[in-house]
C-alpha cells in the first residue's frame, strides 16, 4: 500500500462532507514531486512509475485506502458572511500518519467540480498551482508554520478565467483542512451537537492536553472548550506575529482560510512585502485595504471572535457568563501577539533579553523606513553587516538615513546591554533575516516561463534557492536583490479560482 491511509475525518464526521470522485485529467503531466516530504509521510513513491504517480495526483486514479471527500464550511470573506461554502475545486484524499506519529491531510486542489462549487468549474490554472507550490515551500524553509507541497501537475486541459489557461492539480499536505469556516456552518445551522463533536475531534487531533488539563475541572463542563478556543487564540497570535516579522501579507484573510491548526493555509494573493510600508497591499480583490500588512493581527481577532460566537453554546449554559470568559481570552490576543512579535524582532535584532523600551526602539526604526522606499528584507539582512563594520549596505537603501543612523547608535547601545557577544548577536542575526524570500517579479518570472513557455527550469531554480533561505548560495544574487521599480509600482496578485 503506497498510502498507509487512517481516515479520521471521514470515519468520525458523517455529516461534515461529502464524499467525491476527482473528474480526472485528459493528459496530465508531472511537474514536481517533494520525494522529501513524501518519505517523511511514509509515502512509498520510489515504487511507482512516474506514470503510475501522473495518475494518483493528477486525481486519475484513487489509492488504495482513500476516501475522497469535499469538506464543507461557512466563512467570512471580507466582512460578509456566507452560510455555505466548502470545498468548490479540492478533495480530501485521506490521512497518514509520518514517522513522528503526526497526522496530516492529503488534498488535491483543482480536481474538478464539487457539490460546492457554486457554478465554478472546480479545477485550477497552472499558474496558481506553481504558486502554491513555491511559497508554502518558501514558508516552511524559513521555519513559518504553513502547508506543504506535495506534487504539482498539468492536466493536459484549458481552463477559462479572464483568458484560457492550462490547468493544473495540486497536492496540499496539511495538519488538517478544518477552518474557523467549518465551525461557522453549523453553528449557523444551529446544530450544537455537530459543533461539538467538531470541537472534541479537533482537540483530539490538534490539542489533546486540553483534555488533560481540564479533566479534573468537572464543575465547568465548558473549560474545556474554553481552554481550545484559547490555545487556537495563542496559535493564531503566534503565526501573524511571524507573517509580520518577515513580512508576508496573506492577502485573504477570511475566516474559511484560517486553520484551527495554526498553520498558513491558501497562497493565493499572498506576497512578500518589498519595500516598508505598513499599510501595503497587493492583492487585486482587496480594494479596501482590509488585509493590508498592518491589518493582519486585528483582522486575526475578529476571525477568532467568529469563531469565539460558532463555539458559544459549548461554553456553558449562563450565556452571560461564557459570553465574559470567551472576551477575556479574545481581549488578551492583542498581548499574546505582540510578545510574540516583540520576540521574533528581538531575534533579527540579535537582542536575547528583554528591555521595557524594546518596543519603542522597534517602533523608531520601522517609523524611520516610512516613505524612504527601503527593501524590508534586506535591511534587517544588512544589520549585521553594520556590527562587522559596513554601514554603506544599509544606508544605500535610504533615500535619507540621518533619522536610521541616530536610531542604529540606540540600538548599538542596547546591544552592549545585552547578555549576547557581538558575534553571537550576529550568528542569531543571520539565522532569523534571510537572504532569500519569495521575490514577487522572481515568482512571476517563474510562473510565465512555465505557464506561456513550457519552460520549469526557473521554477525548479527557485524552489532550490527558497529551500536555504538563510545561507548564502554562489551564482544566486538575483534572488536576493528587490524588484525593479517599475514592476512594484503596478504588481497585484489574484485569487486565481
């Protein structure tokens, strides 16, 4: 058996799906398999012809062992509330279980046609499933929890969205697909009993210490529930405060596309910031700036609010009383994640301890990047290069860096304050800013040579680069270098569904 498939999900939650058959693809072609990833799942792909692997995650043949599902949910999206949603384009295939004892999903995106696709064709353009492939790879090489690639193929098909496109599956791995959404759409349907046995199969899989630590608390039945709405809350608080330190915008962030897991999930018009602005976006769709860079923590506790109203009658019977104790967990979001982000800032700092006036001297230097055009990337990359002596790298990106020098001398002071040597303040520094990120014009340049040329050599190039985002690769200085001006002047990015 090639998957050692444990279907959870689909043997313990009747109800919460619908059970699907991929529609196939008339001339699939593998693009890419992560062999790596695979072996960590237990994945016996180096048994399989490469035609034979064509065929299983193009969505042409089922496994043994599978049981091919479309999940069902609910969701905000962009402030407005959709009862019913769910998987329009994606199956579930089933669960394995890697070397660790985890459990993960294995999905194909863009299989075709769903009882909830809402009119849509269910499948996906080949561009959106490189995409995917590049940046979940990119978030996991630089230690940002995410889901993960496991194969991208061509389906040999056209598929019509502003033009015709090929089309393309993709091969989501994940520590599960349940969302805020999933909650949200039985609770608005009222079914309490579905609620529930959602929330005690989520704790079991994602948060089984919950159960070990509330199971002498037998006068509050709702502590439980309490306490996994609460570490979801720490989950969530945690991810942004890493999208912020490296300077990822989701782009769409709505309730169906974030994880009770806390992993990122759905790379569709995400990017990575180039110069510093805290009010930036680029997705085409966000025309109100919802998802903008700064809006990512508050947009992160209002989806957790909706989820805090879908777990409600869980808490207990005094509507009063858990509606009190579910606000005081959401109010100490905003606390969670700024220790969390005064943390990840401390590290591309080189800071170890903690100072009371360190959140005021991270607040003065992103004051001192506004409006000066700076690569955020490189900057915090070019930081150590000042401890060795080079101030020139860094002051080179300013237009005017009189207000950054006076800034780098507190920092310097703060880092002679530190229990840190220079040299281990450098070696930390460089372990936390990368060199490489997912370069949006070197992303678009993969995706046109390969998508209108045929031509995956720049992809593959990339994927290798991204998987090493801290150390430093000869012939690869491209990679690290900022767009031309012209192409961040007019870059967006688009859903691609």
């Amino acid at each position: 058996m090639i998957f050692k498939f444990d279907n959870t999900y689909a043997n313990e939650l009747n109800g919460f799906y619908t059970a699907h058959q991929s529609a196939g693809a008339p001339a699939p072609k593998l693009i890419k398999v992560n062999n790596k990833l695979a072996t960590q799942l237990g994945i016996d792909l180096n048994s399989l012809r490469e035609e034979e692997q064509t065929a299983i995650f193009s969505g042409n043949h089922i496994p043994e062992g599978s049981k091919p599902l479309a999940q069902v949910y609910a969701g905000h999206q962009f402030g407005g509330f959709s009862q019913q949603l769910g998987d329009g384009r994606a199956l579930l295939l089933g669960e394995v279980v890697d070397k660790n004892g985890l459990r993960f999903d294995i999905q194909l995106k863009g299989s075709g046609r769903t009882p909830y696709s809402r009119g849509g064709d269910g499948k996906s353009a080949l561009g959106p499933v490189l995409r995917e492939y590049i940046i979940s790879e990119a978030m996991y090489a630089l230690g940002i929890p995410s889901t993960r690639a496991l194969a991208a193929v061509s389906t040999g098909e056209t598929v019509m969205r502003s033009e015709p496109l090929p089309g393309g599956v993709f091969t989501r791995v994940a520590a599960s697909h349940i969302r805020i959404g999933t909650f949200q759409y039985f609770a608005a349907r009222q079914e309490i009993e579905h609620i529930k046995k959602l929330a005690d199969y989520a704790i079991n899989r994602h948060y089984s210490k919950i159960r070990e630590t509330t199971k002498d608390d037998l006068s509050d039945s709702g502590s439980m529930y309490l306490s996994f709405l609460a570490e979801i809350c720490d989950a969530q608080a945690s991810l942004v405060a890493q999208w912020m330190c490296i300077g990822f915008i989701h782009g769409v962030m709505n309730t169906d596309n974030m994880t009770i897991s806390g992993e990122t999930i759905d790379y569709g018009p995400c990017s990575f910031m180039d110069h510093y602005a805290a009010d930036t976006v680029y997705s085409s769709i966000d025309q109100q700036g919802r998802y903008a860079y700064h809006n990512q923590p508050s947009i992160a506790q209002w989806n957790l609010a909706r989820l805090a109203e879908a777990l409600l009658p869980l808490f207990g019977e005094n509507t009063d009383q858990s509606i009190e104790k579910a606000t005081e967990i959401l109010d100490a979001f905003p606390q969670h994640y700024t220790q969390y982000w005064l943390a990840g800032m401390r590290k591309k700092l080189g800071l170890q301890t903690k100072q009371e006036d360190d959140l005021s001297l991270i607040n003065d230097l992103m004051a001192s990047l506004n409006n000066q055009q700076v690569d955020y990337t490189q900057l915090f990359r070019h930081l150590a290069k000042i401890l060795q002596g080079e101030e020139s790298l860094a002051n080179e990106l300013f237009n005017d860096a009189t207000t950054f020098n006076l800034w780098v001398k507190r920092w310097q002071e703060r880092l002679r304050q530190d229990e840190l040597s220079l040299s281990e303040s450098i070696k930390l520094m460089n372990h936390t800013n990368p060199i490489y990120i997912p370069r949006n014009h070197k992303v678009e340049e993969a995706l046109e040579a390969a998508v209108t040329y045929d031509d995956y050599s720049k992809f593959e190039i990339l994927i290798d680069t991204l998987s090493q985002p801290y150390h430093l690769q000869d012939g690869k200085e491209e990679y690290s270098q900022p767009a031309p001006k012209e192409f961040q002047a007019t870059f967006k990015t688009f859903c691609g569904t």
